[in-house]
C-alpha cells in the first residue's frame, strides 16, 4: 500500500483508546530503527520532518527513504510536515508527497492563525492531505518557532471550537504543559490534563495531538554522561502520564528528543568502548538498533498501538 494519510489512523486510535507514534526523522539509520520497530510490533507509523530536517537532507532523499520504507514493511505509513511555519512550506511538502502537514501559526493572534491554517486547509484538502493545526504555545524550541518559558500559553478551551470549525483543520496540537527538548521540567512534572478534558468534551471525536512528549529514559541520559557527554537535570514527560493521554482524545503523540538520545548514547557508548574504530557503520549500526529499542518499547508499552497495523490496513 502507499503512504496513507492519518484519518483512519486516528479514527481507531480514537475509538481504541490508543494514540499512533509520530517519530521525527532526519536520516537513513533513524528511519530504519523505527520502521523495524514497527514491524515488530505491526504498529502504524507516523514519521515526519521538521524544516531542520528538510534543510539537513533535503526533502527528496528523505521522501524517497520514507517511500523504502513503505515499501520494505508494508505498514501503514504517514509520512508528515512538523511545524510548517507558511503556506509556502505546507505547499511545498503537500507537492512533494507528503500526506499530512502542520502549519503551525500558533503565535499569531486566533485571527491570523484561523486565517492562514484555512488557508493551508483549502490546498490540502483538495489534494487528499490532512492538516494539522495548533493553539497555545509550547515552551521550548520549536522548529522554525522559538517559544520561550515565559512565552508560553496553555491552550484556552474558550477558543478550540471557534478555531476548529473556521479553520477546517483535521486534528488539534493544544498546549497542556509538554515543551520540545530534553529539558522539560524543573520540578515536578506536571500536565494540564483538565484542559485536554474540556477540550474533548467541546470537540467530540475529534483527534489532538501532543507535542512535546518525549519521556526523555534516564539510562539514555546516565549513558550519555558515563560516556562523555553532560545533561544534567534532562528530564521528560512521564510515561504514566503519556498514556493517560493515549487513553484520552490525543491520538498523536510527538516524539524527536528520545530518538536522538538513544541514538547519541549508543554512538558515545560505541566510540568509547571502540577507540579505533572508523567506519561509520559501526557506530551507526548500535545506534540505529537502540533506536528500535526504544520506538519498540514506546509501540508496546506507552501508546498502546501494538498490533493496531492490521485494523488500519
Ligand atoms: O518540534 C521540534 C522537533 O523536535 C524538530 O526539531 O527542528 O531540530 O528538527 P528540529
Ligand atoms: P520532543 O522534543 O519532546 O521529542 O517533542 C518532539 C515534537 O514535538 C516534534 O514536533
Ligand atoms: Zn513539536
């Protein structure tokens, strides 16, 4: 089958009371690592590129290892725009075979944010594309948008249906407390699980979707620091927490930051424990199965969506 877009991803995830892992990619090694996972787990997959991504690889090189992999597991596969910050950049993947895009205008005023999503809406819709939107801010950086703490905003209940019907947007990224990066807590962490609640009861059967959420696993960051590297204080959204949220009305949960510890603790780990060696592929090599371990743990054991290939297919 070709990529697929995430509607009936999200139908089931909704009903089943799971959400479908959007994993960021960036190269070959990561996409293999989740797609082995995914097979293992006959789990539906997400796998999407943020403007840092498409400047790194170059949009072409990654559609065409997407379209691999599609090809190589015979999965349910959509392959998504993170964070499209203009029309422009949403026209471009929606060109370029992406099936799903974010436009994420949510720092401008509710105004402007239902003007421009709409606007990406109209092309994609007409294209079989799906959209995703976002109201509130997150902390932390996103792609092409640098939110910081203090910028911050939950999501205001008050505003989803308003924004939902104008805009036409196909699913919901809403703020709750979840930030980009490593380093999302300083004390306890804590998620707004009250808004999510009005927000579904305001948006019946309508997907949202969490960014934000990796759980960062600590014997990724203790092996990053026996190893060389320095991350003190990175700590993530609780699992416990995630699925609470899987069970709920989120059916995407966004997940960039756990890959790339896995992949760089296996890479500090490999380079230390093998001093002359240099042929990337023997780095690349733990590093990518790491990266397995963790999607494989994430399918099973947090998002629920094991076995969820099959009813989607
Ligand atoms: O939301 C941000 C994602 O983690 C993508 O990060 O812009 O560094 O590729 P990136
Ligand atoms: P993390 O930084 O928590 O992995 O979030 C990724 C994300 O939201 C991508 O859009
Ligand atoms: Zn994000």
């Amino acid at each position: 089958m070709p990529l697929i877009t995430t509607k009936k991803m999200f139908k089931k995830a909704y009903e089943g009371g799971y959400a479908i892992g959007a994993f960021n990619v960036n190269n070959m090694e990561t996409i293999q690592g989740i797609v082995e996972a995914g097979k293992l787990e006959n789990a539906p997959l997400i796998l999407q590129v943020s403007s840092g991504a498409r400047k790194y690889a170059n949009p072409l090189y990654l559609k065409k290892l997407v379209d691999a992999a599609v090809t190589d597991s015979g999965l349910p596969i959509a392959l998504h725009l993170d964070h499209g910050d203009s029309f422009e950049l949403c026209k471009d993947a929606i060109d370029g075979g992406f099936t799903s895009v974010m436009i994420d205008a949510s720092h401008h005023s509710l105004e402007e944010n239902i003007a421009i999503t709409k606007r990406v809406v109209e092309y994609a819709h007409d294209k079989g594309v799906v959209v995703e939107a976002e109201l509130g801010r997150l902390a932390g950086i996103e792609d092409a948008v640098n939110v910081s703490a203090a910028d911050a905003m939950y999501t205001n209940p008050e505003e989803v249906y308003e924004f939902v019907s104008k805009s036409g947007c196909d699913s919901l990224a809403i703020a709750i407390g979840t930030s980009h990066g490593a380093f999302k807590f300083k004390s306890e962490p804590k998620l707004r699980f009250d808004i999510l609640e009005k927000v579904s009861k305001l948006l019946p059967n309508f997907p949202i979707v969490l960014h934000g959420a990796s759980s960062v696993p600590q014997q990724f960051v203790k092996q990053i620091q026996l190893y060389g590297g320095d991350m003190p204080g990175a700590q993530g959204v609780p699992e416990e927490m995630l699925r609470q949220a899987a069970s709920m009305a989120v059916c995407k949960i966004n997940i960039d930051s756990d890959l790339r510890l896995a992949f760089t603790a296996a890479i500090r780990k490999h380079m230390s424990d093998n001093p002359t060696h240099f042929d990337p592929r023997q780095y690349l090599a733990p590093a990518r199965e790491q990266v397995k371990e963790i999607v494989r743990h994430k399918l099973l054991n947090v998002l629920g969506c094991s076995g969820k290939a099959t009813e989607i297919l």
